[in-house]
C-alpha cells in the first residue's frame, strides 16, 4: 500500500509484529458497511459512476458473504482487516477497488469500524444485564420474605430479607446500564471523512455517511477524531464496574454455599468437584468471575497506559486499542451469560437463613428504637442497649431473654414490653420506609423491576 515510497520489502519480523489482522478481522462487517457508505458518498460527489459503485457494493457484500462462510485468507502482508477487505476487492472487481480509498484514510476508517462495533456491543451488554436482572427479580420475588442475616464488616448486622438483598444487584446493574447507555452517545459519532489528520481537499458529505451509518453527526474536529480513544477507555471502565458488582455477588454467594453459612445451593451443572476430595463441590463459577474482573480491570489499566503520553494525532500505539477492548467485551459476554444462567437454578435454603437472621442481636437497633421513643435520646438509648448486650454475652443469656428485672437495672425506660421488638416478622414488616427491606417493600420493587424490565 505504501510501495511507491520504499524500494526493500517490509522485514518479516517487523510484519509479524506489526500486524493486527490476527485479531481485527471481526471488524470486517462494520468495515464493509462504513467502506459501502464512503463509496455511496463518492458516487454522489462524482467520483464514481453508478456502475463502479454497484461493483463496489456487490464485491464487498461477497467478501463479507466469504467471510461468514469462513472462506477468507486473511494475510498478515496486508497487516488488517482493511487492507485485506480492499486488496481482495480490487482482486475481484479490478480497477474500480482501487477508487474505494479516495478520500479515506485508514485512520479515520479504523475509528469508523471501531465505533460501529462498540455500539453494536454496547447494545448487546446491556441485552445481557437485562437478562440477569429479570432473574435476580424473579428470584427476588421468590424469596420475598425470606430473612437472612443483613452484615457489615462482615459480622451480622440488622435482619433483612433474600429479596431486598438480590435487588441491592439489580440495582448495580441497572447503573451499568445507563453508564453503557451514556456512553453509546460519545460513542454514536462518525469519524469518517477526517482523513488521516486533515480531513481532504476531495469534500464528500459527512453528514450523509453519518446518517447511513447511523451516527447521530459526523465529528467536528478532524485531528481530535483521529486521536480520540476516549470511548473505548470509558467502555472498558463501565465493564470493569459490571466485573465489580459481578466479583461482589460471587464473594456473597462464595459465602452463602459455604458449609459455614449453608444459605444457598448452586446447580450441579453449575459446579465442579475436586479430583482428590470426593465430597467437594466448589463454586468455581462464582471463583472465576472474581478472577475474571482483574482481568477487566488491566484491560482499562492497558489502553489507558497506551494513550496516556501520545501526541496529536494517530500513532501506531493506538492499534493496542482492539484486544482490550474486544477481550473485555468477550469475557462480560461470557461472565453475564454463565451468572445469569447459574443464579436462575441457584435455590436458597430458607431454614438455614431464618436460623441465622433468629439472632436476637440482629435487633439491638430496634431495642434502640424502642427506647427513643419511650423519649431517651438516641445517644443515650444506644448506651443502654450496649450494656444490656454487654450483660447478655456476660451472662451467657439471649438478648432477648434478659428478664425485666435486668433490664430496668439497666434503666427505667425498659418497660415489660421492651421484648416485642423481637419478634422477627413484625420487625422487619415495620421496615416500610421507601428502600427499607419489608416484604412489601420488596414485592413492590419486583413488580416495579418486572415493568421496567419486560
């Protein structure tokens, strides 16, 4: 492409390493589509006959139809998938291929593709969060009265319910949603027709392609469209963050299947045994989507630390933009389908949950509560429930079995119906507040979630 400049042939190390074609090949689609709106453009400038560009769109619509067959060479001389699309153009249909790069660069070619395939993802990742939300709010709606411990630190805190916990991740996602969403917007733009750096002295209507392409507008700034990776970066930093509520639900259900805690029971078909130990059978789906995320996160790390010292305008660094961004979008593809998949058959062992959320220490706040409003200052109320919890771990007594003598040795504010706060159901019925977990609450929240989400 560039041999009327050098007389020695490019060196086969220098090929190996500079080519791209090796994984930008799954760009062609998006490459074929933005090559036939360039050459329609040409058309309506001038530069092509009608003849030569019905070529063009037919040789490209057969070089796409070889390429889903699996019958394309793809050359690593031709370093991408533009230059291999091209050469096998001009191969097909001669001298009109040679008129499809007028006016083009590659660089404005490659963000073209690039951003035609980010909005194609991002719709498709969002399609794969909906899909897990639909089943976190069916099961949410399952287990809508389920009681399960609430932990802070790690160490039981206040009793809530499955569901109200389950929501706490639809809620995640949905913001994954509309940080994808938000983002398809910077994405949503067309490069095409900046040129090199320059744009070009041949003057094809931008706003045409954009519109056949789908772009909301064309750029407006030629060596900032060039340059700009922006898009990707800020795709990369929102899968990473689905990898992070993803890692946080795996840790929660790492959790809840441990014999220690015994809440839930994963599918066998979504577990694994150990070789050695017969008796195992280990969660390494929920393992492996926490291992996973690192992985997002350097992905993020690795275009980031590509970009972060380069000059105006397009410099061969910037090919490093492509295997982070299409190694996250596979492992999110994959991570959300497999979650969404093994939560659907995931049962919840609601005995075990109910015996562990039967702590009576789980509502110390609401002793609390019941003495402010016997008038104590919470301050004050806090104190007093303190050293009742105090005297039961010291007597070796449930808090709730402490006798209205010892309590009122405490203080005079505990009356002999101080203990109703323990009752378990009437304690979290109390809990309507809006996003408080009471179980009609959280029917109200799936059914809100059913709405949006159907």
């Amino acid at each position: 492409m560039w041999k009327g400049r050098f007389s020695q042939q490019t060196a086969d190390l220098v090929q190996q390493f500079g080519e791209s074609i090796s994984y930008d090949w799954r760009l062609y689609k998006h490459d074929v589509r933005g090559s036939i709106a360039h050459a329609r453009a040409q058309l309506n400038a001038g530069l092509l006959t009608a003849d030569e560009f019905a070529q063009i769109e037919a040789g490209l619509r057969s070089i796409e139809a070889d390429i889903d067959a699996g019958n394309m060479e793809w050359s690593i001389a031709l370093e991408d998938v533009h230059m291999n699309i091209e050469s096998e153009l001009t191969k097909r249909i001669g001298a009109a291929g040679g008129k499809l790069h007028t006016a083009r660069s590659r660089n404005d070619q490659v963000a073209t593709d690039t951003r035609l395939y980010c909005r194609e993802m991002i719709d498709v990742t969002i399609d794969l969060i909906r899909d897990l939300q639909r089943v976190l709010v069916t099961k949410a709606e399952q287990y809508a009265e389920s009681v399960v411990p609430g932990y802070t630190h790690l160490q039981r805190g206040q009793p809530v319910t499955i569901g109200h916990h389950l929501l706490a991740y639809v809620e995640m996602l949905d913001r994954d949603a509309d940080r994808l969403t938000d983002a398809r917007k910077r994405v949503n733009i067309s490069p095409l027709g900046s040129g090199a750096l320059a744009g070009s002295t041949i003057n094809l209507d931008r706003h045409a392609i954009a519109a056949e392409l789908e772009f909301d507008r064309p750029t407006t700034n030629s060596m900032d469209a060039i340059a700009d990776r922006d898009y990707i970066a800020e795709i990369l930093f929102a899968l990473a963050l689905v990898g992070t509520h993803l890692s946080r639900f795996s840790e929660d259900l790492i959790l809840w299947t441990s014999a220690e805690f015994g809440f839930a029971t994963l599918s066998d078909a979504h577990t694994t045994g150990s070789s050695l130990m017969p008796q195992k059978k280990n969660p390494d789906v929920a393992e492996i989507t926490r291992g996973k995320t690192g992985r997002l996160y350097g992905n993020l790390v690795a275009l980031l630390t590509a970009v972060k010292g380069l000059p105006l305008t397009y410099n061969r660094d910037l090919q490093e933009d492509k295997e982070p961004l299409f190694d996250s979008i596979d492992t999110i593809s994959l991570t959300l389908r497999v979650n969404t998949e093994m939560i659907a058959a995931m049962e919840i062992n609601e005995e075990r949950t109910l015996a562990a959320a039967s702590d009576p220490m789980l509502l110390a706040t609401d002793l609390a509560d019941y003495l402010v409003k016997q008038g104590v200052p919470f301050r004050s109320a806090h104190e007093l429930v303190g050293t009742a919890v105090a005297l039961s771990v010291e007597t070796n007594t449930p808090l709730d079995k402490l006798s209205d003598e010892q309590l009122q040795n405490i203080s005079e504010s505990y009356g002999p119906d101080a203990r109703e706060v323990f009752d378990l159901k009437r304690a979290l019925a109390a809990r309507t507040n809006p996003g408080a977990p009471s179980p009609q609450n959280v029917r109200s929240e799936c059914q809100r979630w059913s709405d949006k989400l159907s």
